[in-house]
C-alpha cells in the first residue's frame, strides 16, 4: 500500500497546493478563471485529442462499457436523490447533490492518474466513461434540478439548455476529433502535432493545481454567503460514501456479473470504469450548482471531502485491482 500511496501522493499534492495558493491569496481568486479557461479550452482538449487519436476505435466506441456505466451512475443518481429527498432537500439541491456523488473528475485528474498507473490504454475506457457523464448524466440531473419550477416545461428546457452547454464545451469535440483521427490512421503535421503535445503534456499538473484553487475559490464564496445552513451533515458524509465507496463497488460487481455472463465486456475496460467511478467528485459540479442556484456551500464541501480521502480510497483502489 505505501508504494502506491507514494505514486498518487504528488497528484493529490498538485490538488493540495492549487488549493493553499488560493486560500492564502498567493494566487488571486481572479486568476482562477484564467486557469480554468486554459485548461478547458486549451490542455484538455490536446490532451483527450491525442489520447483519441492514438487509441482504437473499438475502444472508443465501446457500447458495452458505455451501458454498463451509464446504468450504474444511474443507480447511485437514484440512491443520491432517494437520500437528499427524505432529507427534505428541494429537487434542485437533490439533483446537484445526485450528480457530485456519480460524475467523478475524471478530466482534471482520472485520466492523468489512470494512464500513469494503468498505461495509454486506460484512456478509451476513460473517454467512454467522460462522454456518458458530460452528456446523458449531467443533462439528466440539471433536467431534474427543474423540478422544483411552476412551469411544467422547466425540466425540458433545462435538459435543452444543458445539451447546449454539451455542445459548448471543447472536451466533447476533442474526442470526438481525437476518434475521426483514430479512425482514419491520421496525424497533424510536425508543427501543429508538436504544439499539441505541449499544451497535452501541460494538461496534468495545470488541471491538478486548477482544482484545488477551485475547490478553495468554491469553500470561501459558501463560507461568505452562509449557504449551506441547516443541511444535516450526515447527508453530505452520505454523498461522499456514494462516491468514494458505493459508485466503484457497483461498477466492479455490475461488471464482473456481465463478463461472467458473456456480456463481451473486457476485465482491463472494467477496471479502468471502476477506478474512474472510485475518483473524487468533478470540481465543475460547484460551477454549475452555483449557475443554476443550488446550494453552492453543501456541494463544494462534498467535493471538497470527496478530494481529501480519496487520496487514501483511490489507492486503496488502485491496490485492490492493479
């Protein structure tokens, strides 16, 4: 176990110094979106596209993994609503509550993390797994937020509204450029391949650093609006197990039971989908609990959480199938 806890220590330390930086306004809190912009916009996007482009198209298109993920997420969705509704919580602090405990942060640290131990290979079940959560699952749960409107169309327009931002967002487009490269054995010119491996390779540790001043940005705007007042704690820690425990538990017997069942799934794409279940929760859960009024306070606390034990989870993960 130490040998791993010493592999994951200096992803988690990238995590921990982005956020001192921020807390201790070394790095000023309007800096944060510069980063972000880099990162989404920029080293992500090369990143996924050279993953895409230098993996099969059988891996990326891997209908099997992308079910047997989706139904799980759905589950812990379920389970996540099931808890913050006897809570008394409204359908938009629930649905939030449901997408941090089943969309893992799997572009700003899963897909670092997973190639380093696992290999290049981890990146197309990794990139089948992303898609389901950029797409089906975060419109699912914003779709769900709306319930709590007067107008019987809100959770319709909502779920529009999100596949817009689906539309918007670079991360989608790069893998699927990253799978039409793959797919027709095409590569850049030296040029444009070279800068592209640059902004790829700057990805990890800008992600990493980015999330933690994320999460410290997210922590002090709740702790200065009180939000959060009155949500039983116990709710939150329940989150938290959905993610860390319940999500990759539930992908690892999901999967085993559909391998022995002759489903064609492979055991190293199974692996891969239940390291990435067993990440901390996505930091840009916050951003979009904050857009859509949501309690921003409980939300940041459950990533916040999630990050901070995950360091010893994940490699217990890592442990237990590596």
């Amino acid at each position: 176990m130490t040998p791993i806890l010493l592999q994951t220590f200096p992803f988690f330390a990238l995590v921990l110094c982005g956020y001192l930086a921020a807390r201790r306004a070394v790095l000023p809190l309007s800096a944060i979106p510069g980063l972000n912009t880099f990162v989404l916009y920029f080293a992500l996007p090369c990143m996924l596209f050279r993953f895409g482009s230098d993996t099969p198209l059988a891996q990326l298109l891997d209908g099997r993994l992308a079910l047997l993920y989706l139904l799980c997420a759905l589950i812990i969705v379920a389970l996540a609503l099931l808890l913050a509704r006897r809570r008394g919580l409204g359908w938009n602090d629930a649905a939030f509550g449901a997408l941090v405990a089943a969309f893992p942060n799997t572009g700003f640290m899963g897909v670092p993390l997973l190639v380093a131990f696992v290999g290049p290979q981890a990146a197309g079940p990794a990139i089948v797994t992303l898609a389901v959560d950029l797409v089906l699952v975060t419109s699912l749960c914003i779709a769900l937020s709306r319930l709590d409107g007067a107008d019987r169309h809100g959770a319709g327009r909502a779920a529009l509204q999100a596949l817009r931002g689906v539309a918007a967002n670079p991360l989608p487009w790069a893998v699927l450029l990253g799978a039409l490269a793959s797919a027709l054995g095409w590569q850049p010119v030296a040029p444009l391949l070279k800068t592209i491996t640059l902004l790829a390779d700057a990805a990890s540790p800008v992600a990493l650093f980015t999330m933690g001043a994320v999460l410290a940005r997210s922590q002090l705007a709740s702790g200065v609006s009180g939000a959060g007042a009155g949500v039983a704690w116990r709710e939150e820690v329940g989150v938290v197990l959905l993610k860390l425990l319940v999500h990759p538990l539930l992908v690892a017997s999901a999967g085993a039971l559909l391998m022995a069942a002759g489903w064609g799934l492979s055991a190293q794409a199974v692996t891969v989908a239940t390291l990435v279940a067993a990440l901390p929760s996505a930091s840009n859960v916050a951003l979009l609990a904050e857009r859509f009024g949501a309690n921003t306070g409980r939300i940041a606390r459950i990533i916040l959480w999630s990050t901070a034990l995950a360091f010893l989870s994940f490699s217990a993960a890592l442990r237990w199938l590596l």
